[in-house]
C-alpha cells in the first residue's frame, strides 16, 4: 500500500531527525547511506506529490509522480567536487526523470543538485566499469538547477525581520523584506534580543534548522 502525503512528510522528518541523532554521534553523513538514500526518496515523493515505488529494490526507479514519471532519486551527503553518482546504464531505459539531491549536514536540508528528463540527464553521464554510467560531483555543482518553487508552512514576522520555514524544512530570514544569506548569524541575533538559548539540550548549537523552528514556535505562541 503507498504512503499518503502526510505519512511521507511524517516519515522524512522522522528520517531527518534520525539522521541529525546519527550525526550527533559523529557518525560521516557518507556512511549514513542507506538513511540518506531514504530521506532522498521521500523528499522527491513530496516534491512531486508522488509515491514510493511499490516493489522493494524496484529496477530503475525509485519514485513515481503524480504525473506518472518514473523517476530515479539519487542522494549524497558529500559537500565538496571530488567523486561520483552512479546510474545502472541497462535500466536507465524504465526511467523517466532523474532527480540528484545532497543532504546538507550543515544546515540539515536537502538540496536539488540536478532534477531533468533521462535523456537530458545523460549527457552528464560518462562511462565507467561495465554496466554503470557516472556523472561527477564538479559536473553536478557546476550545473544550472531549475529552480522549484517551496511552499511556505510556517513564517512569523518580528520587527524588522520576516522569519519562514519552507516546506523542505529550510529557513529563510529577511530583513526588510530582502532575503539575507547565511540564516544561522541572523537567527542568532533574533534568539540573543529574544533571550532564547542557541544551545539544544545536550549544550550543543541549533543547526539552521533547529534555531529557525524555535524562533518560529517561540514568536507565533
């Protein structure tokens, strides 16, 4: 039986939180494989109100779109150019849509490094040992994503500052209404004049994410 909608949003953030745990225990977020591959699906499943493919290790594909793309989700967890994605060249025939994403541990949101057609993706691709394909990270930083546009689920405005938590769980701030990047030094001038600790329970500092969700809940009671 496929999950509904919110059973995968209940799921990726149960993953995510999962993975943050994992994390904690300085566990590298590349030998988090099989939990970061799992967080991946269930973000391209949300993002295009899709569901899991319905075989365990389906051929191909990972997730189907509302639309009826197969789709196959690729996720990693590598913050710099060095390695590679790999493809199964003799099913990329039962794909429809190639989705790469990376986790980033920093902020603890998942990023779309590539999101295109099969064929289109392909032309990123290059040989490697028989049977695989690969598309390098350098080639994946470099190349232009089509920008998705995120829902806003949550967003509190305070002062001079507008504070909204997307739907990936990413936290945007703006000041004036003009978006400014990092969040996390904003985040922390809002929690200092607020009197709100930037330290979780176990004395370690909110990531983005963490600090973002705080503020939120802490500005809309």
């Amino acid at each position: 039986m496929a999950l509904t909608q919110m059973q995968i949003i209940q799921s990726l953030g149960e993953a995510m939180s999962w993975l943050e745990r994992e994390l904690s225990w300085d566990v590298p977020a590349t030998e988090l494989r099989h939990l970061t591959g799992r967080i991946g699906e269930l973000y391209a499943a949300l993002i295009t109100n899709g569901r899991m493919a319905t075989e365990v290790n389906q051929a191909g594909y990972d997730v189907v779109s509302s639309s009826g793309e197969r789709i196959s989700v690729k996720t990693t967890g590598r913050m710099h150019t060095g390695g590679h994605i790999s493809f199964n060249t003799n099913t990329l025939n039962l794909v429809d849509r190639i989705i790469i994403l990376r986790i980033n541990t920093d902020e603890m949101q998942v990023e779309t490094l590539l999101d295109a057609p099969v064929e289109e993706a392909k032309k990123l691709m290059s040989d490697a040992v028989t049977g695989k394909s690969c598309i390098t990270m350098s080639k994946l930083i470099n190349a232009p994503v089509k920008p998705r546009i995120l829902l806003n689920v949550k967003e509190v405005i305070w002062n001079n500052y507008k504070l909204v938590e997307l739907e990936n769980g990413t936290i945007e701030v703006f000041l004036n209404d003009e978006l400014v990047t990092p969040s996390k030094p904003y985040l922390r001038d809002i929690a200092k004049e607020l009197g709100i600790s930037i330290l979780n329970g176990n004395g370690n500092p909110f990531n983005t994410r963490q600090l973002g969700s705080v503020l939120i809940k802490e500005l809309l009671n």
